[in-house]
C-alpha cells in the first residue's frame, strides 16, 4: 500500500492537480480549476495522435494474437517434451534490456544493416532499402517486443485445456478445424484476453519504439506526452493528454473484458 | 461376424507394449468388458477401438470395415470418458447436441432427440444448466447422453463409474445395463472392478500386461478361470500346487490323499488346483462330498453374511473359507472340510511364472 501510494498515486495525484491547471507557473497551489487544458486538447494535432496510437495498439495486438495463438498451441499441445525448452526460448529475449533489443533490432534494419548488406551482396537489390523509419518499423519493433506478453497467457490457457475434450469433439464427429472453433478457441477465450490487454494497454503508451525505429509519420501518444513535458515544458496540457489517455484505455479495457467474459463462468 | 474385432493388435508406447498381440471380436448388442489392473493395455485397446491410439500392428474391424486409418471423427463409434470430458463452456443441452450439430442435424430434429437422451438417462428437464451444477453421477449421465445421443453401432465407457462413491455406482451399474437393453447397442466396458465386469457383461476379457488372458462369460471366467493371474484377480481362492495322477485325480502337495476332479482335468502334468473359499465346506460331520479332509481351525473372522475361516491340512496347507456364520466353529478345533470335484478346477503353470 505504502508502496503504491508513493509510487502510484501521489504521481496520480500531481499529474491530475497538473491537468485542471489548479498548480501555476510559481508552483503554487492554484484553488480553481479549469478544463482549459482539456478544451485544448482538440484543437491540436492530439486527437490524431491518439488515433495513430489506437491503430497502431491494435495491429500490434491482432498480430501478436495471429503470430501467438498457432505458437502457443503449438508448444502446449504438440510441445511434448521439449515444452518447457520452448517456452524458455520465448522467455530468454526477457532477460536482455529491452532498449538493448530494439537497438539490436536497428542494427538488422539499417540502411547498413544485415538485411541490406546481404542483399545488395547478392545483388537482389541495387540500391540499399529504406527499412526504418517509418510506420511498418514500429509495427515490427513493437510486436517483436510484446509477442511474449501475448504467447504467455495465451500458454496457460492452452495449457489447462482438457485434451480429452478435443478427443470427445473428434468421438462426436468434429474434425479438427469444428474441434478448434467449438472446443479450442471458446476455451482459451481468457487467454486471448489476457494476452490482448498485456499488448495492447503498453503498446498504446509506446514511446521508445516509435522514437528509436520511427520517424514523423509514427508520432505517438507516448512521444507526445514526452514531447510535451521535457521539450516544451507544457506540464498542464501533458498532464491532461496523459489524463485522457488513462481514461480512454480503462474504458476500451473495460469493455473488452466484458465481451471476453460473456456468458462465461470463472470455472476453467 | 463381429461389430468389432482386433486381430493380433500391438501397440506400443517407446519400450513399452501396452498391447500385445491382442485378439478380439464383439457380437452386435452385446455388453463386452476389459478387465484388469491399472497399466494392463485395457484403456489403449479401447483408444484403438475409439481411433485415439492407432495399432503398430495388427488389424482392427469395424463391421467389415479394416478401421486402423479411420480418424475418430468418421468412426460411428461414441465413447464415454473416464473424467467425462464434458465441454464446461456449454450448457447440458449443448453438450449433449454437439454431436448432432456437428452431423448437421435440423434444429426441431436436435431439440426432440436430446430431450429423449436426457429422458433416457433419468435428467428430464436438465437441459438448461450448466456442467458445474451438476453432481458427479448427474454429470456421468450427461456424459453418457452425450455419447449416445447419435446412436453409435458401438458406445465405448472407459472406467466411466471410477469417480463415483459406492451407492451410486451401484445404482449406476444398473441405469446402464437398463439404457444398453433399451436401446441395444454394443457396449465396450473398460473397468478394474471384478464386481463390475460380473454383474454387467454378457462377456468379459481379463487384461494383463498387455495381454489377453481369457474371455468368456462372467461364470465361465470365475468358475472355469484358465490362468493363475485369472483366478487371483477376479474373486478369492485357494492354490493348491500339484500334478497329474490318476484318471480323475490330482495329487496335491501337502494333502493326504489325492484330489477327485473332473475327468480331463488331471492331464496336467504340473499345475495348481484353484477352489473358490465359498465352495468349500466345513463342520465336523461333514459327509458326502468328493473329497473330505480333516483340518484343524486356524482362525474365524466374523463379516456379517459369512464367517472368513482359515483352516489347515496337516501341518502347513492352509485353505480359506467362507462358511455360514451359523455353523458352529472354535479355534483349535478339529473339523473336516470338504469340496465337489465339480467345484475346484486345475490350472496350467504358466511357463513365465
């Protein structure tokens, strides 16, 4: 508690005082509130910031979910043995900064990097490719970074799946794909949300990924919040942004949850 | 013809045979068991049958069918699970549809047929719960609604009572020996429970490692058992070791006098004579059997419906009995005990044992 309350809300706390402009510029404690820095809001280039970074969240997620969900399946039900390797090789990238990897992963994406290097070696391309810095950059950067988040829960869920069940579908006379989409799939529902929340809340607040990997067109709410608070020293309209987006990813998590969650008991 | 046959079926899991050379037909309409302990190759035979566990070796017949490349899914074959395996994301009308769903079974058509399942199964009206809200015999009877729903040529229960506590097993024992004479369809009963296989089967085949011991109808199996691990297994009894003697006699070790059995019994040049402890009979003016002996009372334990008496032969064979408690016994006293040559029966050594 005590750790929460400093580490959690008494930053809440001033961020919040920060937005209603009830501190001014002296640092005193300024008793009337204000929704100025909020109005503010949208007439900048905010809103469109925030659809980018919406967008973005969601490609990240949907891919992490298309790129996990078949490797997760996969470890857990034809793992076998070699499950727990599997799953520590998903777990080992954990253990190296995770501004070390992106850089690694500049280091592939470079207009001298790897991928150039070889295929102008090869002769396949003359001219070495434009990789970084630019919209499908990030998207890679950040669904390198967040797969694991994805795979993990997406694991355990398959993980407490009754195999005997998909025996029963298959004795009931459901191939494998109807097992997957009645058996499987509706199974794993809690995983898959899990997962989705895991990647998505942190990739809508990305920053370093679209500042290392990106250039202007990949300006996020991160970035901005960023921008705005050590750059232009905005620390009202910064508090506010931050504000809205806390708001905004509770209530689409809250919605989320409630459409994971439908008609499902907490029983598996 | 059989409905379902395994010819000289292996299977094998690394080292290990789970099934070897197993040999098998089931006749249409009948309630066939695998007995045997745990590890036996009971349950791997029935994976082969329900299409989990394809053979190494060996053919299996599905009516006229070789069914070894078949996947689950097309076999016409329904199977309860020994941990039921009911989906928990659906309702009991869903469990119990699924199957029909999946053979694309009108709506009206599905809604009629798992009404009559759960009338079938003693659970009218449980349509709407879900899994959880169930007891385990309820859930049992899902189980078994949901396999039989489809009407499958053959419905495979593999140990589908385990869970269960005694009385409603029993019961349960009875509900489906009832449903399978209802609707008539070939039964495979897998179960480690002797009482069980007995009471239920029209045939039984006793499992151990991997092999098939004896099959044969539940008296066949306990009066006439053909191998030492059968007699043991299924019941009590007493091994006598012996060999063969003269026509109609087996000359037991430690008896005084050689043994009257049936003739054609005694061509066993070495083996063990096996006599249930229900066949032998004890009191002191004990008279008329085919074979009398003096004994001398070891030990009496009462149990309610019998007395369990240990009585010896001479110096050191024991035998056990149950006699009826209405006989009056005292330990250290002499007695005759007694048996007919119809009720004992002479087993082959096995050469491995």
């Amino acid at each position: 508690m005590i750790y929460l309350g400093v580490f959690f809300f008494a930053p809440f706390a001033i961020v919040l005082l920060y937005a209603f402009g009830m501190v001014d510029l002296l640092r005193q404690f300024e008793p009337v509130p204000t929704l100025e820095y909020f109005l503010e809001f949208f007439d900048s280039v905010a809103p469109s910031v925030f659809g980018r970074s919406l967008l973005m969240a969601f490609a990240t997620t949907v891919l992490c979910l298309l790129l996990g969900y078949p490797m997760s399946y996969y470890i857990a039900v034809k793992g076998g043995r070699r499950k727990e390797t599997l799953m520590l090789l998903v777990i080992i990238p954990f253990w190296v900064s995770f501004l070390l990897r992106t850089y690694a992963l500049m280091t592939i994406l470079d207009v001298n990097g790897i991928i150039n290097v070889t295929l102008l070696s090869f002769g396949l391309i003359s001219q070495p490719l434009n990789l970084m810095y630019n919209m499908q950059a990030v998207l890679l950067g950040m669904v390198y970074n967040y797969l694991p988040f994805m795979i993990l829960p997406l694991y355990a869920s398959m993980e407490k799946l009754d195999k005997s069940l998909l025996e029963a579908a298959g004795s009931l006379g459901a191939g494998p794909t109807r097992s997957f989409l009645h058996v499987t799939l509706p199974l794993t529902r809690s995983g898959v949300g899990a997962g989705s929340i895991l990647v998505f809340v942190p990739a809508v607040g990305e920053f370093i990924i679209p500042q290392l990997l990106g250039g202007t067109e990949s300006f996020m709410i991160g970035n901005l919040v960023w921008t705005l608070f050590l750059k232009a020293r905005n620390l009202w309209f910064g508090s506010s942004v931050s504000i809205i987006l806390i708001a905004l990813v509770v209530l689409m998590v809250a919605l989320y949850m409630k459409y994971i969650t439908r008609g499902e008991e907490m029983t598996i | 013809m059989f409905e379902v046959e395994l010819i000289d079926v292996i299977k094998r899991f690394g080292t290990v045979t789970a099934v070897d050379h197993v040999s098998l037909g089931v006749k249409k309409n009948e309630f066939y068991s695998f007995l045997g302990p745990s590890g036996c190759g009971k349950t791997t035979t029935l994976r082969i049958i329900a299409g989990f566990e394809e053979p190494d070796e060996g053919i299996l017949k599905l009516g006229q069918i070789v069914a070894n490349d078949i996947p689950p899914y097309k076999r016409n074959v329904g199977m309860v699970f020994q941990h039921l395996a009911l989906f928990p994301h659906m309702s009991v009308f869903d469990n119990i549809a699924f199957g029909l769903k999946m053979a694309k079974v009108g709506k009206d058509e599905i809604r009629k047929k798992v009404e009559q399942s759960l009338e079938l199964v003693g659970l009218p009206g449980f349509g709407d719960r879900r899994i959880h809200q169930l007891s385990g015999g309820q859930q049992q009877r899902v189980g078994i609604a949901r396999a039989m729903v489809k009407e499958p040529g053959v419905l495979l229960l593999d140990e589908p009572l385990g869970p269960l506590d005694l009385k409603i097993r029993q019961h349960m024992q009875f509900e489906l020996k009832r449903i399978q004479k209802q609707v008539g369809t070939t039964f495979i009963y897998v179960t480690h429970d002797q009482g069980e296989a007995l009471t239920m089967s029209d045939n039984i085949a006793v499992m151990n490692n991997g092999r098939v011991e004896q099959i044969g109808s539940p008296r066949e199996i306990y009066d006439k058992p053909e191998t030492q691990f059968v007699a043991n297994f299924i019941g009590e009894t007493n091994f006598l070791d012996g060999s063969h003697g003269r026509l109609g006699e087996f000359m037991c070790k430690g008896l005084p006098h050689a043994v009257v059995v049936e003739v054609g019994e005694e061509r066993t040049r070495e083996g063990v004579l096996s006599i249930r402890p229900e066949r032998v009979s004890i009191g002191p003016d004990l008279k008329g059997l085919d074979n009398l002996f003096d004994a001398r009372v070891d030990d009496i334990v009462y149990q309610g419906s019998h007395v369990a008496v240990s009585a010896r032969i001479g110096d050191d064979l024991t035998m056990k009995i149950r006699a009826n408690p209405a006989v009056p016994l005292k330990i250290g006293e002499k007695t005759r005990i007694g048996w007919n040559k119809t009720d004992a029966t002479v087993i082959r050594l096995e050469k491995s044992a």
